[in-house]
C-alpha cells in the first residue's frame, strides 16, 4: 500500500472515530433534552446551563461530523448526471469540486473564524445568561474543528481521486 493511501487511511479512521464520537453526542442529547423536559414540566424546575448543553451538543454533532458525512459520502449533491457516471468521471468531478469549491469554502470559514474564535479564548468569554455554561469558546471553537475534520476528509478525498484517476482497470469506460 503507498504512504498516501495509508495517510488516506488513517485521516478514515480518524474521521470514522469523530462520527461515533457524534453518535454518542447524539445519544446524550436525547437524554439531556428529555430530562429538561421532565423537570421543567414535571417537576417546575429549570436549569439553563441544562438547556445550553443540548445546544451544544447540538453543535457539535453538526460541526464535527461533517467530516463522517463527507467520507460516508452523505452529504448534499446534485447527481444528475454523476449517479450513473463511470469511477473516472467521479474521480474528475470529486477532484475539481475538492480543489475548486470546498478548499476555497473552508479557507474562507477559517479565516473569517479564526480571529473570532481567537478572541473569544482571550477573553475567556463565558454565557451571557446567569447560571449558564462557562467557556464560551470551546463551543466557538467547533467552527474550527468543522474546517479542520473537512480539510483533512477533503485530502483523503483528493488522494482517493487521483488512485483512481491513474489506475488503468476502468480506463475505456464511458466518461
């Protein structure tokens, strides 16, 4: 197996790893929300540090298991014409939209996040709400991580297209 296929491999693994890590995000959410739910109207309790952890959770599974979505190939596309295409149509396709539009799309979300995500570590900033969730930034922070698990699925995508691209098994198939 060449290094890039093996680099290809583990940024899989990894990201298959962040997905179950998101499962069992989802699982908690689903008990966090349901006990706010029972005390606020079972019981007349409220708690709002309870309230935001759903919110981040909620977060979090968006943010960091986009790189699972991508790999699991889940995610939103106009297929068309791609559905019925030939591994090496795929392969071009995959690799132009990689480089062209979702390299660009991450550099931007990056560089417009960093500098607030910065900030807000800095500052140390904490909930705005009495009896909230301290440490504000780390949910900020899962901007970063967003670009971060879609970076690195994006360069195990690329490597994946080009193996395609220069083996010869599919190479008289329709294009």
């Amino acid at each position: 197996m060449s290094a890039l296929a093996q680099i290809s491999k583990y940024i899989d693994r990894f990201n298959t790893f962040v997905g179950y890590l998101c499962a069992f995000f989802v699982f908690s959410m689903v008990i966090v929300v349901f006990t706010v739910v029972v005390l606020r109207y079972g019981f007349n309790i409220g708690f709002i540090w309870m309230q935001e952890v759903y919110v981040w959770l909620h977060s979090f599974i968006f943010m960091l298991g986009a790189g699972f979505t991508y790999l699991a190939n889940e995610h939103v596309r106009i297929d068309v014409f791609y559905r019925e295409a030939s591994k090496k149509y795929k392969a071009i396709v995959d690799l132009l939209g990689n480089i062209f539009l979702l390299l660009p799309f991450l550099y931007i979300i990056w560089s417009y996040s960093y500098p607030f995500v910065y900030r807000s570590f800095l500052m140390g900033e904490v909930s705005r709400e009495a009896g909230g969730m301290p440490a504000l930034y780390v949910l900020k922070s899962a901007i970063l991580w967003f670009c971060l698990v879609l970076f690195i699925q994006l360069i195990s995508n690329v490597i994946k297209s080009l193996q395609t691209l220069t083996s010869f098994d599919d190479s008289r198939k329709k294009l």
